[in-house]
C-alpha cells in the first residue's frame, strides 16, 4: 500500500502579517488569498522493519533509522518531518512508534515566499490522516498543523498558511481575537478567474530567504505598539477586505491599486522586508509593464508577484526573462488538500 498526498502553496494577496497572534489577538486579523496550482508532496509506504526512512527532496535530506516513539528536535533537520510524526504518535496511536518510508517534495524552493513550510506540514499529516484513519476535518488539520509548527516546533508565523493548505480555494481568513479562524470561501465568477490568472505572474530570482527575521521584527513591532507598525497593519487587514469585494465584481484597475498600497504598507511592518536587490527588480518589473508589485510571504526575497495588463503580459515575461530569473504562470487551485491510496 502506498500512500499519497499534496497540498497547494498559495498567494498572499492582502492582509498578510495580521494572522500574527501579537495582532490578531488583540484587534483581530484578516487575510485574503489564494491557493495556487504549485504543491507540497509526500509519499508513505507503510513497512514492517521497524525502521523509518525518511526523504526530502526540496532540501536534499535524508534519515534512516531505528523506529522510535519520539525524535529529539536538536538541529534543523527534517524538523517538519520530525513535528508531525511526533505529533501522531503521540496523540493518535498511543505512544507507540511507526514504521515506514516517506518521500516529500515541493513545487518551490523552501524560502519562496509561498508558504512552503506549512503547506508540507499539512501534506504530511494528511498522509498520516489517511493511513492510520484519523477522520479529521477541515478546521482540525488546519489547527493541528498550526500546533505543530508554531507550538511544538516554536517556529515563527501566522495561521493563514495553513489554512489555505488545506480549504483551497480563494478565501477571506479572518482571525479572531479568542483565536478562533473563519474561512470564508469565495465563489468567483470563470470570467474573473481567467482575467485574474492572465493578469498575474510570479517571478523568481533564485534568492530565497528565512522568514524567522522579518516575523520576529513584526511581532516585536505590534507588541510593542509601534505607531508605524499598527498603522500600517490596520491597513493591511483593511487591505483583505478590498481585495475580497474587488475580486467579486472584477474590478482589476481597482485592484492593482490596493496591491500597490498593500506592498507600501507592508514594508512599514519590518525594516527588513524589503532591500536595495528587491527594490531594484520592482523597479525593472514596472518599468516593463507591471502595473504592481508585491514579494509574496513576510518579504526579504522569494517570489515576487506581478500584476499586468494582459495585453503587456508577454512584454513583460520577455524582460523579466533578460533579469535572470524564473517566470511563472499562476493558475488557482480549487482545491485543497487531497490524499489517495494506491494498493
């Protein structure tokens, strides 16, 4: 039996960084996104050696050991990995080991922007979910998953990736403060979807970067109350809530514009998450045709998200090409995440 499973990244198209608990636990946060058809992936093949296998392609990683109930998070290693079998183990079968082989791999580098890490940790509890049979709903994986990583692992962020990882879809995430998260899935016309997918590009220039920085620094700014740091998430999460209503009707031009005041904003939560490198490629980009610009994720690097004309699309692709890096299309995902058996 082999067991299969992956989970669509996404875009953070506005609100990003009001899903931080220093924010959302004291005004509430909201977010607008859009899962993309870029996945994580993993693979599971139930063994009897009482050993575990375990490799991930995205990061050339790989562990071969001894089956045992609980692995010591010392290093950096499969850390993921390492969080979801613990959990599992832990809390739904007993204490007691497993024994397998698992392969994962993704779409886009770790770093990208694209909410990389949560949308593995989400592939593999799905794995999990499927082959020991756990029955867990929508709302539980995104919780469980979120638990995982910012509780057990202590690893810095917000809720949205998670949640998107596993509805799918175009969504509205607001974040309440008793914690409590509602997603309110968008049903959007086919005409705005294809206007939307033509309009948007993703770029990379090969630079990833670690979120951990930009996080630290925001959630430091909003504890502290720091004036131009909840001024300008204020107006981020305000942000979400344009984008959902320009999104509905199709307004593009609209758009673009909250795009473009959603990227000026978002730099005012963090001193970091933009630079001189950054700066210059926004620059290339709407010099050639991008109406807007934004880093997808915390910022510092990764995938930069360009809105154009459809009728300057290729333009634009051209010279983005001449600047070093990669293109890509942007296709939404329906779907969230998905699981199946092969016997």
């Amino acid at each position: 039996m082999k067991i299969r499973s992956r989970a669509p990244l996404r875009l953070g198209l506005g609100g990003g960084g009001t899903d931080l608990l220093s924010y959302s636990d004291v005004y509430g946060g909201a977010v607008f996104n859009a899962a993309i058809s870029m996945y994580a992936y993993c693979s599971i093949i139930p063994t009897s050696d009482n050993r575990i296998k375990i490799t991930a392609y995205d990061n050339n990683n790989v562990l071969d050991t001894q089956s045992v109930p609980h692995f010591d998070i010392v290093d950096d290693n499969l850390i993921l990995h390492k969080g979801v079998y613990n959990r599992i183990v832990k809390d739904y079968n007993n204490g007691k080991p497993l024994s397998f082989i698992m392969s994962t791999s993704n779409d886009a580098p770790v770093g990208s922007g694209l909410g990389t890490s949560s949308t593995m940790v989400v592939a593999i509890l799905e794995a999990f979910n499927r082959w020991l049979g756990l029955g867990l709903n929508d709302y539980q994986k995104a919780e469980l998953a979120y638990s995982i990583e910012r509780e057990d692992l202590k690893l810095a962020g917000g809720k949205q990736d998670q949640y998107s990882a596993v509805f799918g879809g175009i969504n509205l995430m607001e974040f309440k403060q008793d914690r409590s998260t509602i997603v309110n899935s968008l049903r959007v016309e086919k005409g705005i979807i294809n206007e939307m997918e033509c309009s948007l590009l993703l770029y990379y220039s090969g630079r990833s970067r670690s979120s951990a920085m930009i996080i630290s620094e925001q959630i430091k700014n909003a504890a502290n109350k720091n004036e131009k740091t909840m001024e300008a998430m204020h107006k981020l999460k305000q942000s979400a809530y344009f984008m959902k209503d320009c999104f509905l009707v199709g307004n593009i031009e609209q758009f673009a514009q909250i795009l473009r005041d959603a990227w000026e904003n978002k730099k005012k939560t963090s001193s970091i998450v933009s630079n001189v490198e950054l700066e210059k490629t926004i620059n290339f980009a709407m010099k050639n045709g991008a109406e807007a610009v934004k880093v997808s994720g915390a910022g510092g690097g990764g995938f930069l998200m360009l809105f154009v004309n459809p009728m300057n699309r290729q333009k634009l692709i051209d010279a983005m090409k001449t600047y070093g890096g990669l293109v890509y299309n942007v296709k939404f995902a329906k779907n969230g995440v998905e699981s199946w058996v092969i016997e």
